[in-house]
C-alpha cells in the first residue's frame, strides 16, 4: 500500500511521524509531504512542492491521509480513499463544519488528541520514537517548557512558579530547530505542558523517560479515566500556587518515580511507533474498503 501523508502546516511533525511509525513497523510505502517550511524544522520527503508534484504524488498514491486544512490542495482531484486527522484549534471552533466536509467527502475522520473524540472522530495518537537512550537528565532539578505560544501555554505563570519554587531551575526551550529541542529536552528533571491535556511535548518526554505535570478540564480528566483507568500527568489547577505545590511534591522521590512510570507505560501503550502504526493500517485498509 502507498500512502501519501499531506499537511500544510505540520502539526508537531505529525505527518513525519506517522511515515516513520509506518516506515519502522510495516512494509507499506509512505511519503510525507507539507507545503510550508516552519522553523521548526520537522522532517518530510517533500517540503513546498509544487501543485504539479502534489498531483503526481497524489496519483501515486493509493490511500491519502490529510491533516487539517490540506484537503484545500487536492481540490478538484479524482476522490481516492482518504483519512483525515484533525489536530485542534480550527477543528474546536466548529468541529460541526469540519465533520460535514468529511461526510460530504466520504474522509474518516480521525483527531490526534482524546478530547476533541467529543465529536464523534476517532482516536489516532500522535507516535515518537522510543529516546530513553539519549534521556540524560541534569544533577539539579530542571523544570522544562517548550511553548509553541506563549500565551496559548500562559508561560508566564509558569515561570513565576518556577521562580518561586525552591531547588528549580527553568530550562525555556523557544525559537530553535526539533533537533536541538529535543536536545534541551532531555537534559530536564520533569516537564510542563500545557492546560488542555496534554500534547506532543508530553509524549516527547515521556518517550525519553521524564514526568510531566498539565492540566485539563473535569470532563477530559473523567473521559481519560474511563478510557485508560488513570490520568497520565500530574495534574494542576492552571494557578501559580496550584503549580508551585505540585512542583515542590513531585521532586519527592515516591511521586517522583510513580510519575515517572506512569508516563513512560502509557507513552508505550498508546504512543509508541509500533501501536500507532497498526491503528494506521486498519484506517488505511477501511478507507479502501469504503468506510465500511
């Protein structure tokens, strides 16, 4: 099977990682393929390609996975069996729309985070490769963060937390390459996320072997016990001193190494490239078969 991954802004590298969990775990061929360079610098196969080349990879293709909005640059194209996987702003703000466009489309919709199955799309995680090997933490406690948007994030309070939390260093990772993030990344004692869950920084970490703290409403927290049985993260009220707290117990070693494994068995229940590849195939498969 040919599979054509196909995002315009690439959400935490999703298309990348999807072809490489599809790459290392399966003997179908999968090319992964975005129309803008970010400085994030995720990898792909084809970066800015042109409406030509979209259509060439297109025909190549026997099963096309969209991410977001990229369903605009095969407008016009003979329908082939798709999947699309939306992964979180625009989807939220009129999930609605975009589950119509799928039906109308004859798309399976997939989303990449727990709580946007609100509305009816079915779970695909995001998958990172296994970096527990290159997980070298420093001898002070390091607390890091790795906003893609400050306020988004509400850095700031997390900041003031860290400042007033005895034995923490900040370590902020803003601005640089994926490369050099994760570098910065796997020198941290514990990481923070954000406040809707949690995302590609979690799993990134909980791929090297490091604990996270985040948040998330009442109604995700209930949805993630009933679907896993525990919540993955040290969770917090997004307040200073709800955060402050939590950042002086889990450097008790007993939190310390219980959040630890937790993170790093979920990450391998759920993230890890082999799993996802497999819930890969089995979309791929029924999208071929029509949906059915």
């Amino acid at each position: 099977m040919r599979i054509l991954q196909l995002a315009t802004v690439d959400n935490g590298g999703a298309t990348w990682f999807y072809k490489d969990a599809l790459d290392q775990h399966t003997g179908h061929e999968t090319r992964a393929v975005r129309t803008y360079q970010g400085w994030l610098q995720y990898p792909a196969d084809v970066i800015a390609p042109t409406t030509k080349r979209i259509a060439s990879l297109y025909k190549w293709a026997d099963v096309v996975h969209l991410h977001d909005e990229a369903g605009a640059l095969i407008a016009g194209f003979e329908p082939k069996p798709t999947v699309i996987t939306y992964h979180g702003t625009r989807y939220r703000a009129a999930p609605e729309q975009y589950n119509q466009r799928c039906k109308e489309r004859g798309w399976l919709l997939t989303v990449s985070t727990l709580d946007l199955t609100e509305w009816g799309g079915r779970w695909v995680p995001t998958p990172r490769r296994d970096v527990s090997r290159d997980y070298n933490p420093a001898k002070t406690f390091v607390v890091v963060h790795a906003p893609t948007c400050r306020d988004r994030k509400r850095t700031d309070l997390i900041i003031e937390a860290v400042k007033q939390a005895k034995g923490c260093k900040l370590r902020l990772i803003e601005g640089v390459p994926y490369r050099k993030c994760m570098q910065r990344k796997a020198r941290g004692s514990v990481l923070i996320d954000g406040w809707l869950g949690y995302g590609s920084n979690a799993v990134e970490a909980w791929a090297m072997g490091m604990p996270v703290i985040s948040s998330a409403s009442e109604c995700l927290l209930s949805k993630m016990r009933y679907v896993w049985g525990y919540v993955p993260f040290w969770d917090v009220e997004p307040t200073k001193d709800s955060l402050l707290q939590a950042l002086e117990a889990i450097r008790w070693p007993g939190y310390y190494k219980r959040y630890k494994a937790l993170g790093r068995s979920h990450y391998l229940a759920y993230h890890h490239p082999y799993h996802v590849a497999q819930r890969l195939v089995r979309l791929y498969q029924e999208a071929k078969e029509g949906g059915k």
